[in-house]
C-alpha cells in the first residue's frame, strides 16, 4: 500500500524551538554570573567544514553563547593544535570545546581527542565519554546522534519496543547512535539491528525496519522498495553531488511508503548544531553547579 502522505521531520523547526529554550537557560547562567563559551578547533582548508564552523557559530552567538574559534591552516602542527587543546582544558572560562573533523590527514583524530577534558567534551566524541555511553552512564551524547533522537522524540514517535536499523558504523554516528537506542528508557529501549554497506541482504534487513536511521554516506543508497509501508525514516547523510546536496535515501521512493521521514537538508544536519549547543550550555550549568 502507497502512502501518498506523510510526516515531514522538519529540523529546521526543532533546531529554532531548542535554541529559544536555551536562550533562556543562557540568560539565567548570565544572571549568575556564568557566560556559556565554545572552543572550536578548526585546522585545514576543507571546504564543508568551514561551512560547518560558521553555522556553529552563528548558532552560538543566537543564543548567547560565547565562541573562540582557533583557525589553522594545513600546515598547522600537532604541537599548535595540542596547546589550544590543553590551553582550553585549563581555562575555568571555556565550558566547552570541539575539535571539527577531519583533520589534516597527517594528524591523528584519536590522538588529539584524547587530550580533550572529557568535562569539556561538546561533541561526546573522546574516549571517556564514549566509553560511559556504552556503559549506559553517559555524560555528553554525541551530537549527531543525540539529534537524532531528540527529532524522534520531538515528534511523538515512540522508540521503546521498536525494531529499529541502523546504516552505519561510524564512531560520530552509527556506533553511538545505536547504544543510545539500546539505553533504558523512553528515549531507548530498541531492538538495533546495525549494517553498513557491506552487510549482505541489506533490502531484507531494512523491510524489517520500523524506524530505519541511514548514515552511511552513499547517496541513494536506500530507495523505495527496500522498505515497507508505516516505516519512520532518519537520513543522516549528506551527499555533494551535481544536483546539489542529497542524503543517503532516495527521498522520493521511500516518501511513498514512510509514515515519517527527514528531508536533506534541513533534516538531522539542523539537530545536530543545536544539539551541540544543548552540550555546550549543559557543561555550563554543571561548572555553574560546582562553583
């Protein structure tokens, strides 16, 4: 059965309803005395990340959150990029910080990550932070994921009880994203069945979905006869191709049958800002709580 209609999961809409909740969590940390404020560590000339660290910032800024960005070029050093690091950790004033992947290629993600405060971790990326969401006692979700979830949630559709597959096994998304699910509690709760792209019977796996999440950035990877009809959709991909950016589902064969579905853009890439701002503003009041 087609399903002409369906839910669109504007994040967009959600994005903009988070940040008017945190301006005013921001105003009363303010009020204390304590002004949220972001480190962000941009090394390289990638072009897409440059686009990313300028809507964090205009984000930041529409909610008063303070940012300082450190820009590098490719050439830039480990040592550079190790002091900015270490500078922030010691800075009682820095709340939070990112480090924008990727890095120039000679320099190792994990290496630098592991010298983030895990108390400053924005992103929920080093491997302390990691390492508590797997146990099931996190302290800062990944962004991505924890927009994900919060779109989901925002919406009404359930998560507890549902059969839910996940494309994708990276550490930013995938990985996260599926202990997440699998955490106790309204927001958790799922059945997770995790692919990639070269899982074999990826179609029968995907018709088993009730809420399918695809981040495996292959554009078109998922189309409409690889699910069936009632499912929830979540495309975290974003694919640059000639005609513009597309995500990893084929929108306009799965929209046919989904009960739900993100469009790209303006889907999970919109979320995953403002869930970095939810951290950043979060590590604020747990500082201000401590003080």
């Amino acid at each position: 059965m087609m399903n002409p209609s369906y839910l669109l999961l504007d994040g967009k809409a959600v994005a903009a309803a988070i940040r008017k909740e945190l301006a005013q969590r921001v105003a009363r940390l303010k009020a204390l005395g304590v002004t949220p404020k972001l480190g962000v560590l941009l090394a390289g000339s990638f072009v897409p990340s440059q686009i990313y660290v300028r809507n964090k910032e205009r984000a930041c800024a529409a909610v008063g959150i303070e940012v300082e960005t450190a820009r590098f070029p490719d050439s830039v050093s480990i040592g550079e990029i190790t002091d900015t690091v270490r500078r922030w950790n010691e800075d009682a004033n820095v709340h939070g910080m990112i480090v924008q992947l990727p890095l120039p290629g000679r320099i190792e993600r994990d290496a630098i990550l592991e010298l983030v405060d895990p108390r400053k971790d924005a992103d929920g990326l080093t491997p302390a932070n990691l390492g508590r969401l797997v146990s099931g006692h996190p302290r800062v979700l990944p962004a991505t994921p924890a927009g994900i979830i919060e779109l989901l949630v925002r919406f009404q559709i359930p998560i507890a009880g549902q059969r839910v597959v996940v494309i994708g096994r990276s550490e930013l998304v995938g990985k996260p994203l599926a202990n997440i699910l699998l955490m106790r509690g309204a927001k958790g709760d799922a059945t997770v069945t995790v692919c990639h792209t070269k899982t074999k019977d990826l179609p029968d796996i995907c018709r088993q979905a009730q809420i399918l999440i695809v981040a495996a950035g292959r554009a078109g990877l998922v189309t409409g006869e690889m699910v069936t009809p009632g499912v929830v959709v979540v495309d975290a991909g974003i694919n640059r191709t000639e005609q513009g950016i597309v995500g990893d589902v084929d929108f306009d064969s799965v929209a046919q049958k989904a009960r739900a579905i993100t469009p790209v853009p303006g889907g999970v890439g919109p979320m995953t800002v403002a869930m970095l701002l939810v951290n950043t503003v979060m590590l604020a009041e747990s500082r201000a709580a401590v003080q």
